[in-house]
C-alpha cells in the first residue's frame, strides 16, 4: 500500500473519531445545560413559593387584625337611609372583606406554583406542598365563612335591634375574626408555613 493511501486512511479515521468526539461533547453539553436549567427552575419556584407562604402567612394575621383604620372602608358606597350602626358595620364589613380577598390573590399564585411544583420538584416534595395548599385553602375557607355570617348576624341586628340569640356562636365567630393572639386557627397557618418552608429548603440551597 502507497504511503498516500495510508496516510488518507489515517486521515479518514481522525476526522472520523473527531466527529464521534464532538457528538460526544456536544451531548454532555446538553445534559449538563438541561440539569442547569431545572436546577434554577427548581430554584425559582421554591423561592417563590416560602416567599409567598410567609405572605400568605402575614396576610392571614393582618384579616384578623383587631384594629381597622378609616382609609380601609372610605371608598365605601354607602346605602340610602342606612343608620349610624348600620353604617359601622358596613365600614368593617368592607375593610374585612377586601383584607380577605388580598389572601385570595396570594392563595391562587401558591396554587399556580404548586402546578409547576408537581412538574419539577420529587414526588414527596410534591405530596407534602398539595397537603399545605389544601389546608391553607381550608383555613381560608373558615375565616371567609366566619365573616360573611358573622356581619350578615350583626347587619340583622343594626336593622331590627334585636339582637342575636345564640350569643355563644357569635363569641365563637368573633374569635376567629378578630384573634390577635395565638390560638388553633393562627397555629395551623403557622405550622404549615414551617412546613412548608422545610420541604422547600433543600431546593433553594
């Protein structure tokens, strides 16, 4: 065999494993950018995710605030002939109910999380984050019951004077409206915001 041939031969093979090589590479660079990608996906929803958990944390606190301020209840239309006690508890019903509707806005950003959650993060991470968000919707659900009842009761009593029979039940519904002390309502939100805020950590380190 003439050396020409040997050496394109050669030439042949080294052009033919350069190609192989730079398949190689250009794989591994795939894969090492695709697990960078999920990496800061994973990142960036958990981040997002505790940040809204203590939002909705906070926001739960500040419904039950005892203590409403007149800028939270000025924009209220107020109804032809209403009287001065039926005005006062209008006003709060007002500032209470756009206090609760702030949760509603947080509460759905953590359920759109929780869908990209389910796509990212590991199965029990998922199981535990869906364990939360049911319970904070359940919590949300019990407040935003409580008053609705409970102004509709002292709406009816403004208008008629008469007042309320069951007053045990009343107590109980002002309890969980205007808490500002520890008690099971706010405990519940509180565990599961820590919670919460465990599962996520692993992602966010």
């Amino acid at each position: 065999m003439e050396c020409a041939n040997i050496i394109s031969i050669i030439k042949d093979i080294i052009l033919g494993l350069s190609a192989i090589a730079v398949a190689i590479f250009a794989w591994i660079g795939l894969q090492t950018w695709r697990r960078e990608l999920t990496g800061k996906a994973r990142f960036e929803t958990a981040r997002n995710m505790m940040r809204l958990g203590f939002e909705l944390k906070d926001k739960f606190g500040w419904v039950r605030h005892p203590l409403t301020k007149y800028h939270e209840h000025a924009e209220r239309t107020k109804q032809t002939g209403e009287s001065e006690r039926e005005s006062q508890v209008l006003d709060e019903w007002y500032a209470k109910t756009n206090r609760i509707n702030s949760v509603v806005e947080t509460l759905n950003k953590v359920v759109e999380l929780q869908w990209e959650a389910e796509i990212l993060l590991d199965e029990s991470s998922v199981q535990s984050i869906k364990e939360v968000v049911k319970s904070y919707r359940e919590s949300y659900a019990d407040l935003s019951s409580a008053i609705s009842t409970y102004f509709e009761i002292r709406l009816d009593e403004a208008k008629t004077g008469d007042p309320y029979k069951d007053k045990e039940f009343i107590r109980e519904m002002r309890k969980l409206i205007y808490s500002a002390q520890d008690d099971d309502f706010s405990k519940k939100v509180d565990e599961n915001t820590v919670k919460l805020s465990s599962v996520l950590k692993q992602y966010v380190k």
